[in-house]
C-alpha cells in the first residue's frame, strides 16, 4: 500500500499520529509525507520513522505554484497540491498505484480489506463519499461541501486514473479557496465529475472507510474485542471501523477541547476518541521538549479575512453538545 500526505509543524501532531496508526494496523506500506515547511522536513527525517519517506516542498513546487501561493491561505494551498503530490510519488518513486490520505485520517484496523474491495472493483480511480445522510439538513450540507470527501483517493497508472488526475490538478490550480459556489468548493467538489467524467472511478463501499463526525451518528458501537466493530443503525449491519477522519477538532485551551463528534453517545465518542486525543498529546509534547514546538489554540484556514476571523476567534466555541467538551489532562 502507497500513501501520500502533506502537513507542516503546525499539523505534525496529528502528522505522527497518522504515522503510527500505520504502522500499529497495517502490515505491509510506505507513507510520503510532503513536508511544508523546514521544521517538519528536519523532525521527520531525525525521527527516521520506519516506511516513512519525507519530501521537502521544494521538489514539488514550480513558478506556477509559487504565484498561487501568495494568492491562497496556507490550507487553501495545501488543497491546491494534493493532487500534485499524488502526481508526484506517481511519476518519481515507481508506484504502481497512490493514494492520498489526509493527515488527520487515524487508522483503526488494517486497510487491506479496502484494497481487496478495489481489486475486486477493477478501479483505476478510488473517492470516498461523505454519507452525511438524508435528512434536508444533510443534503445542504452535501452540496456544499460536495458528496465525496478528500480523505481516501486512490489513483493507479493507467491512463483514466493519469487523465483524472491531471484534470483535477488544472481545475485546482484555476480555483481552490475555503468558500462554496457553484460546482465548486476547496479541491473538494471537483470528484463529483470524476464518475461523468472518467472511466474506472469506484466509490468505496466499506463503511468501516471513512467514517467522520458528519456520518458518526448513522453508527453505534457493536463490539470490541480486537477491533472497533461498528453497526449501522438503519440496516443492523456491523463493520470493522478501519479509519476515523478526526476533522473540525478545536482547542478551546491547551487543556480543553471540542471535538465536534456529530453523536450524543458517549460510549463511541470514548471508543474512538479518546485513544486519538491521548496519542496527540503525546506527540506534542514529545514535540515541544525535542523540538521546542508551540500549537496555537486559534487556528483559521480561509484567505478571506472575515472567515478566518470567525474561524480563529469564535468557531471553536461553538459547542452542540457539552459532552463533545473534553478536558485533556482527565484522560
């Protein structure tokens, strides 16, 4: 299994703990981590980490993506390159096939169920939807942030995948911004073409791949014994949870956080959370007596002024359940 991913040292916490879920779950894979910046590139490659490969963000930026660079906030940016650094380990270090996956994605239970899906698929092109659900609350949500997700993509070499591939790089590069219009939202909204567009596009089926605070509440938890088993609360069936996506957590202090879990059970918020948080926290500090590293509690992603004010000073209190409010140091 070949992954790629890309963070700095602001997102390195998180980055480490991508790494060691990885390597706890999955027998047999090589992670590319694009480093951002010089201080994550200089942590990884001191750390050494075992099938890790980390690439400096000079070997993949051009006179092109430097220009947009100075048009984009730092997250915009990073959207604008996913599909470049796909293309990169695809053209670079003789895969066979790539897959992104987003540096917040922790795994659960090894992946090789979701390759075996795709082998017996016949894909060249993998994307994973949302499921946010049914409801008309959901649906608007849908169609803003667009029915897949940016989580799990797989590309092969072959020439739908490569066709697809470029095709999105070209439309990221025309337009990537934190904002919602037509057609259109992040790097996001563009993989809903790919089924119209492209042959040998296959959206996973596994529930077990890509569940997230927007579907967490369709589940309960089954059992656990070696895995996580989950169970889908309309159709009764179980799955092995194979990878969360730990996205819209906010500090609310160094010591407090909100999860945004998008669930009221607080069983499976503990389940799945709480091994997450602890992981984190050993990361940081690790971090920050190694490497003197600070993670700032106000974090904003939108090049759009009053967005990422919103997003930096009032977001993270926006709270929907008080048990999503977590004390850090109460783990």
């Amino acid at each position: 299994m070949i992954f790629c991913t890309l963070f700095d040292s602001n997102y390195i916490d998180k980055g480490l703990a991508l790494c060691h879920s990885l390597e706890s779950n999955v027998k047999e894979y090589s992670l590319y981590i694009f480093c951002f910046d010089n201080k994550s590139f200089e942590i990884l490659q001191n750390l050494s980490l075992q099938n890790v490969i980390p690439v400096h963000y000079s070997q993949i930026e051009d006179d092109k993506l430097l220009k947009l660079k100075e048009k984009r906030s730092k997250a915009e940016y990073c959207w604008t390159c996913t599909p470049v650094i796909i293309e990169y380990v695809l053209d670079h270090f003789q895969a066979d096939n790539c897959t992104y996956i987003d540096a917040d994605v922790y795994f659960f239970a090894d992946a090789d169920v979701l390759y075996q899906e795709i082998k017996r698929a016949g894909a060249n092109i993998v994307i994973t939807e949302h499921r946010f659900g049914t409801n008309l609350w959901k649906k608007r949500w849908e169609k803003k942030s667009g029915k897949y997700c940016v989580e799990f993509n797989y590309f092969d070499q072959s020439e739908n995948a490569r066709k697809a591939l470029a095709w999105w790089k070209k439309k990221c590069f025309e337009w990537c911004y934190a904002r919602y219009e037509a057609e259109r939202m992040g790097d996001q909204k563009y993989l809903e073409k790919f089924p119209v567009l492209f042959q040998g596009v296959h959206a996973l089926q596994h529930l077990g791949g890509g569940v997230a605070p927007w579907n967490l509440y369709q589940y309960k938890l089954d059992s656990i014994k070696q895995k996580i088993m989950l169970k889908e609360k309309k159709t009764g069936s179980s799955f092995p949870l194979i990878f969360f996506h730990f996205q819209n957590i906010r500090y609310l202090s160094e010591k407090n956080v909100n999860i945004n879990s998008g669930t009221c059970d607080k069983k499976l918020k503990r389940m799945i959370y709480f091994p997450y948080l602890r992981e984190i926290e050993k990361n940081r500090k690790m971090l920050k007596e190694q490497y003197g590293l600070r993670f700032p509690v106000r974090k904003s992603y939108s090049s759009n002024r009053v967005k990422a004010f919103i997003q930096k000073y009032i977001m993270q209190f926006k709270v929907t359940r008080l048990s999503d409010v977590i004390k850090l140091d109460k783990l």
